[in-house]
C-alpha cells in the first residue's frame, strides 16, 4: 500500500471514529464537512478520499489535543511506511 493509500485509510477511519463517538449519522457529519451525504457515504466507505478543505473542516472540528494526535498518527504511519519501502 502507498503512503496515499495509508495516509487515506487513516483518515478515513478517523473520521469515521469521530461520527461514531459522537453518535452523528452520516447526514449529519456531512453537514459538518460541507459536503452532501452521498459524498460522505462514498469517502466513508473508501470509494473517494476526502479533499483537503473537508479534511480542514474534520481538524476544526478537533480539540488541539486531538488535531495532536493525529498528526502524530498520520507522521507514524507515513514514516514507518517510508523505512518500510526501504527493504
């Protein structure tokens, strides 16, 4: 899997965590991001990655804490996938 490909996965599942964790339905999460409920589903779901403005929107949404940790999440699964590729 290329750094794209984790990187959406990532994010995808984090978004996904947050909807769940806040017990929003996908209609809702999509008003939150700007964008229609089809499109939500279909990023949900992995058919299409979230553009940059949505991801924005999700990392507005964050405490600092949490937009933190993310990062951190995001720097671990790029890097280790770097080093990874090394071999």
């Amino acid at each position: 899997m290329n750094n794209y490909k984790c990187f959406h996965e990532l994010i995808r599942k984090q978004i996904q965590s947050y909807r769940l964790q806040h017990s929003y339905t996908q209609e809702h999460m999509a008003e939150l991001l700007h964008i229609s409920a089809r499109s939500y589903f279909d990023q949900e779901h992995g058919k299409y990655g979230f553009s940059s403005i949505t991801l924005a929107y999700f990392l507005l949404m964050l405490s600092a804490e949490e937009v933190m940790s993310l990062l951190g999440e995001v720097r671990t699964v790029l890097e280790g996938r770097d080093r990874n590729e090394d071999f």
